[in-house]
C-alpha cells in the first residue's frame, strides 16, 4: 500500500452526511491534520498558504486604514486576566494555565491568552499619556487558545489562528465608528475576496462578548441552513480604560479616559468558505483567496511537444494568475478529480490537438463550464473568468440564503419552522432576556443578530406579545 | 508632563556603557517595551514593520527554493518531547509546562514548544509513506518559549519569533546538501539585506543543537566585538527518523528512514542589526528592511506651499521607496534627531527656497553626507541613494570585523588577546573537548565556528600542543 500511488478518494455526500462531509473535505483536501494534541489541529501547507492569502487580504486593508501591527507576549498572568470582571467570568474557565517554568512551580500562574484586551489595556497604560497619543489603532497576528470540549477542524480548535485589533480613541464617538468601519471591513472582504454573502447586524446582550458594552457582526449561512459567525466588532466604552487607569490629558487640560474597541477574524472563516461553497467533488476556492487559481494539465503528456508547451503557458501565465501544472504520472481524469477535490477555480486542458489549433480549454470548478479559449487571448481571459467564478459563487450563495431565511409572526410558526426548515427565521422580539431564552429552549434557535437592516415583520414579540423592539434572525449556529 | 511633548532623550554613549545603551535604543527608537511577563517584550508597531520586512524577505527565498509554509500545535504533549534522548535533556530543564485547562488537570502535561522537532516528525511519521513523498520541504513561522535566567530584548527572551525550517530527504547526501543551501540563504540574507557580514562554519560537537549531528552556523560580530549567532542550520542524519519511526519505501522497494535538517533565524537578528549598525545617534536601519527608507521633512512649513509640495513629493514617491513624511509641529532639528534615532536611512528636507529651485537636499544617516537632488530625478537618484547607504555599512561592518580579529599560535597569546582585544581570535585546535573546555575556563572564549574557509595558524593546538585539527575562531558572544 505504501508505494502504491495515492487515490482520489470519495467524500460522503452532503446530503448524507453533512459534518461527514466537512471533515473528509478538510482532510483529503489537505487543509489539515489532527495533532496529538486533544483539540489542536496541524494546518498543512494547502491550508496554510489559503490563511496567508486570507491575511495578507486582510492585512492590507487594515494598514490602509492607518492601523499598525504589534506582538504581545502569549502569557498573561492571572492577576492581569481578573482585572476587568466581566472579562475574566468570560474566559477563566477556559484557559490553558501555565504553572511551571522548567523545574520551578511559578509565583504566579500565567495562561495562554485567549484573547489579548488585558495585554494591550497594560501596554496602552504605558504609552497613552496626551490626546496626541490618540487614536492607537493597534492589531496583532497571532493564534489563541480556548479549553474547549468538543473540538472541530477550523470551526472549534483549542488553539485558533487569528488577528485581535485593540484601538483606543479620544472620543465614544470615534470609537464607535471605528466599531463600525471595521466591521465594513469584514463584511466587504468576505463579499469581495471570499464570495460570501453576509448579514451585519448586532448582537444582543446575552450573545455579547465579555466586558463589551456592544458586539456587532457579520453573520454567514452554510449549506446546511446553519449560521456561522464569520468575524466580530466590539465597542468598550471606557470599560477597560477604567479598570486599567489608561488616562490622558485631553485638549481641554482635564484628565480623561479612552474609548475602546476590538474586532477579530480568525481561521473559523475558513469552515465558512469549505460551507459556503463546497459540494460533493469537495473544495470550491473563492479566486480572491485560492493558492492556486489555475491548474494547468498537459493532455496526453506523452506526445512530443504537449510538456514543453504546457510548462512554457504555466510560466508565461505567472504574471496573470498563482497557476500550477500537474504533470505527475497520474492519469487526466485523476488529476481533473484531484483539483476539484482541492477547489482550484479554472482548470487549463491543453492536448496536441489544442496546441495545432493555438487554443486551450478551459473548465469552471464552481459549475464545470467549458469555455475553448485561443492562447492569445489568455491574460485577459483568465481574469474576466476568475471573476465570473467569484460571482457566480457569491450569486449562488446569496439565492441559497434568500431561499433559506424565512419569517415567523408567531412563536408556532417559529417553532414549526425551526423544527422543519432549516435556514434563518426573522422575527420580532421585546427585548427581554427571558424570551431568548425560552426561544433556544423551545425552539432550539439563538438570536444570530439585529440586522442593521430593520424590518416590521410585527408589532409584537414573537414569544411574549409585548410590543416589540428589534427584528432579530434566530438560527442554528457553528 | 503627560501634556508636554515628548522629547528626543539622550542615550548613553556606546563607549560609555555599551549594554546600557543597546537597552536605550532598542526603547527610545520604540522597537521594543517591556512586559508585565516576566522574560516576555513587547514588540512595538516599529519592531514589529521591521520583523516583517524580514519575514517577507527570507519568506520568499525560502518559497523560490520550493519550502512550504505550515502551522502546528504551539503545545507538546511530555511523552512526544521525550521520545529523542539527547533533544528531551536539551529542552526540558527550560520550558513552560501547562498543567491545566480550565479547571481541570490534563492527564499529561504539556510544554510550550521550546522549538519543533517532535511535532514535526510525529506528522512526518504520518504523511511520509514513499519515495514520491520526498523530499518534504516544511517551514514555520510562530514563537517559541525557553525559561530562560536573564533576558534582554531580542537576544534572550522567554518568548520569541522565528522561522523553523525541518525538512525530509530521501538521502543523506540531499539533506546535507539542504543544511549548506540554507546556511547560504541566511548568509546572503544577512550580507544583502541586513548588510551584515557573517563568518560561515560549523559548529563544534560541544556547541551543536540538542539532538543534531552537524550544526552550521552564521556568525557575525558586533561593535564591541562579541559574537552574536545568527542563523543556524543543521543535519539531523536519521536519528529522529528512527525514534519516531517514520520510514518509507524506496526506490529498490525496501523500508527506509528518511534524513533529516532543520534550520532557523530568529528576532535575536534583530539585535545584530542594532548591535551591527547602531551607533550613539541611534538606530541605523539597512535599507532593504527599514520599515521607513525615506522620511520627508517639510523645512518652514507654515510658508505657503511648502507642506503641500512636501505631501504631493511623498505621495509621488511611493512607489519608489517607503516613504513617510513628517508634518508633526516639532522643530526641524528635533525631527532630524527623532528620525535618526530611528534610523531612517535617507532623510529629504525641504524648504521653500528648494522648492523655487526645484530640488532638494538629501542627507544619509548613516554617514550624515548630504546631496542635493533635482525633484526631476528622485526616482533615480533615491534607489542609488540607498544602494550607498547598504553599501557603506556593510563596508563599515566588514572592515571593523577585520580590524578586529586576531590570530593567536600560543595560549599565552590567546590569554593576552582575549583579555585586552575585544574580537574574534583565529587558533588551531586538536578537536578535543577538554581543550575546548580549558580555552573558556582560563581564557573566557568559546568557539563560534570552524570557518568552512580554513587557514593553518600553526600545526598545534593552542592549548594541548597535539596535531591540530581545525582552525576555529574563538570569542566572547551574545
């Protein structure tokens, strides 16, 4: 067996099993391993060079909007992680805890961060001193680690690669727009590189993060009806600024307190591109993000004349698109099965016939269209169809969810669709923590957001029949 | 106070205190702060651009040579780290153990990674099957925890950033040839792009990594003539292969293990450039990695027209070079200072008289020699701006190395040179590790390589007397 070339192997349908389905895709795709470690997971090289076209996406729009990086220790000590209340219930139960240093029991306990807002309120303690000193608008890179039970490939990991923005701004104004513009960031990078159509909205307070005084995100529906939050923006007040005394001087000479946010993403939005785009071949691969746009695969490989070709278009094309040829032994249709396992968007079929006629072929991952293509016309081609995968991607995922999303007048009709039809649920709500509760206990379904977008679906709460304040979406959710 | 302006502080004179003032600029140039974990730094926004132009710079040389990137667990479980014997008794008397998730106790404990090895080979015994496996070409950017006694910012630190490569060959002979290769990315590296001069060699058996058969070294000198380790390569033979049992089947169909290197540069580089290049203004920042190449100062900016044409020049510039410009209300001397402090390596005044003459003056921080340039011919004249610059330091460096390195035939020579000339000093050596031994107890040197370019001193070892073997160079190091 082990000499034995590898086989494309078959992934369990969708349909049959949808979590089955996901977690073949993640492994023959070659996304990830599982480690040793209970609930770390290994991201091999595909997966890797997928999250680095992700960051440096991500990156550069952050930068464009004048924020800098920075890198935080990984520890913070216990005494730091208790300093603001609400932030420590949140995460204390689940930190990793470090207690010894080589063979020497530490004074202190130290954890591995699982968020950094305690690391950067010490440092902004430091170095804020005058209004000049504002806005900070910090991010850093790094991964971080949640003690968690039951652990899944991108979608729940003990250890988690993400980026923390930490900014602090002179004024609650400021800081709520920042709040808000990051937000925008998230939303526009996943419409416009990952193809993913998202609901922005914002949290209520029960599904708010800890020390937060509010939660905005963007919220994302997979092919199963299911919601994923795909990335978060958190206004503080001055929360934290009070409990680290972060003060300046402000223009008017008195002593002030800094407002805060943080915002993150993190490789979660990886399962959303695998739920948003895959199917039953495996990986579809939004082009913006692709480590590899364009396959090239040489046609009868053995006739005079088709690899030296194939390798000359390959690195002709280099400049246009990330491309790649595959000119292993493996027979066509296993290498057409193995990048579509691996969601490359355009497959390039070039044979002697092709090369006598000055054309290619060229074939759609996301719906197997055919287009002949005459080699002259390919730099700019390629990009005209890159986008026509990208869009009809988002076009797709978007009349998914518009099919999926549905609304309840009454908390019956709430309950019979989310027992019958999975997708997302509009519907009106008081504003009281005890009816979210009592929707998640008898309809199984959390409030995914307010949407910025507001309907009137009623007049009343779906659960209590006092007037009503806030549509909200109820979903399953990752 | 907290109102005032900062001020540009005096460090202390490199021949003064030459510690104090490393510790100085490294805080005043805003490279590094101090944490609240005890061995941790932060890197501040300018350490952190600065890592990352050297990230992306090795990145890419790495990736032209066919590496991959890949992320693994930051977490080893205790049995993994033990299972190579020499590597387990280097690491385990310095790493931090995690005891706890949560509340609960693991049923094992779990080191941060002091460094990869195992977690590398445990998935290497998973994916590596047959010859067409091979080679494996892994790298990994992440950070590393060794408990380290004394600390100090970038060249000893609880917590730091670095690449680890670890690669798989199907030969011996290839994974030696893989060790040379990197050694020579890093010495380019370091001499292109750092302009930092590095002695080539190998490691002394006493002075190799925990668990390697040969180690190879980047060695380079700084301005009070200790050494500073720079990169290291090394070739692991098949010992870990076999204690982790991954094996293939090879071209004669017969199970084989594979050979092994890794090799690794980390943010200690980032102290040989301050400790390369500084001097009692500051930073002095090579080039090719300075965060800012070019910072404009508009001279009398509240005259009319001068900060607009000082902004449009900037923008201008921006796809030349990276360039800043600094409109703060500080003064024209202040600013000078600030960014040379910083290091900034070509600075561009401005003023309204060379806007009238359509010019301007250009300074070099590392020699202070100023040019005026027409506006017309910035685009050319910038680029071979900063060509001097590399140029002149690295010719700075290399002469200083130079003038600095001694040889010694006698141990009473040796003793005399090691105690009054700070430098390396060139001796012949029987290879024996008693005589290694006696050259840092009675003379205070350790060897910091076998030069690959060997010279013959003498016949004799300078300590026993006996056949000499190899030519090492000798210092005091970082």
């Amino acid at each position: 067996m082990a000499d034995n070339k590898k086989m494309v192997e078959a992934i369990t349908p969708m349909d049959e099993d949808f979590a089955k389905w996901y977690t073949d895709v993640v492994k023959k795709a070659e996304l990830v391993d599982y480690s040793g470690v209970r609930g770390c997971m290994i991201v091999r090289p595909y997966g890797t060079a997928l999250w680095e076209n992700i960051r440096s996406d991500l990156d550069a729009r952050f930068k464009a909007l004048g924020h800098e990086n920075i890198m935080l220790p990984m520890f913070i000590p216990e005494s730091l992680l208790q300093k603001e209340k609400d932030h420590v219930e949140g995460f204390a139960p689940e930190v990793a805890w470090v207690t010894h240093g080589g063979e020497e029991k530490l004074p202190e306990r130290l954890c591995v961060r699982p968020t950094s807002e305690t690391l950067f309120c010490d440092h902004y303690h430091d170095i804020i001193h005058s209004y000049r000193d504002l806005p900070k608008l910090y991010n850093q890179w790094c991964s971080v680690v949640r003690w968690e039970k039951t652990t899944r490939p991108f979608l729940r990991t003990t250890e988690f690669f993400w980026q923390e923005g930490h900014t602090m701004h002179e004024t609650s104004q400021e800081a709520m727009e920042e709040t808000e513009r990051m937000l925008e960031v998230y939303a526009d990078f996943c419409e416009q590189s990952l193809a993913i159509p998202v609901l922005k909205g914002r949290k209520t307070d029960k599904e708010k993060f800890a020390g937060a005084e509010a939660t905005y995100t963007i919220e994302a529906m997979m092919h199963d009806g299911k919601a994923l939050q795909s990335g978060t923006s958190h206004y503080f007040g001055d929360g934290f600024s009070r409990a680290f005394e972060i003060q300046f001087t402000g223009r008017d000479n008195t002593l002030q307190y800094p407002f805060q946010t943080s915002w993150g993403m993190s490789t979660r939005i990886i399962g959303a591109i695998i739920m948003t785009h895959g199917d039953d071949n495996g990986l579809v691969m939004p082009p913006a993000v692709a480590p590899t746009q364009l396959v090239v695969i040489p046609i009868a490989p053995h006739k005079p004349g088709v690899l030296d070709a194939a390798a000359s278009l390959r690195d002709r094309l280099k400049s246009v698109v990330r491309v790649k040829m595959d000119d292993s032994d493996n027979s066509a249709g296993w290498k057409f099965a193995e990048h579509e396992m691996k969601g490359v968007p355009l497959r390039l079929e070039l044979g002697p016939r092709d090369i006598e006629n000055n054309q290619c072929v060229i074939v759609r991952r996301d719906n197997r269209e055919k287009t002949v293509v005459s080699l002259d016309e390919l730099e700019t081609k390629l990009p005209e169809l890159l986008k026509a995968v990208h869009d009809g991607l988002y076009q797709k995922a978007l009349a998914r969810r518009e099919s999926m999303t549905y609304s309840a007048a009454s908390m019956s009709e709430l309950k019979e669709l989310a027992d019958n039809k999975p997708g997302f649920i509009k519907a009106m709500w008081c504003g009281a923590l005890e009816c979210e509760t009592a929707l998640k206990d008898q309809a199984g379904v959390t409030s995914r957001c307010m949407p910025f977008e507001q309907e009137r679906i009623a007049d009343t709460c779906v659960c209590c029949s006092k007037p009503a304040k806030h549509m909200v979406v109820w979903g399953k959710a990752y």
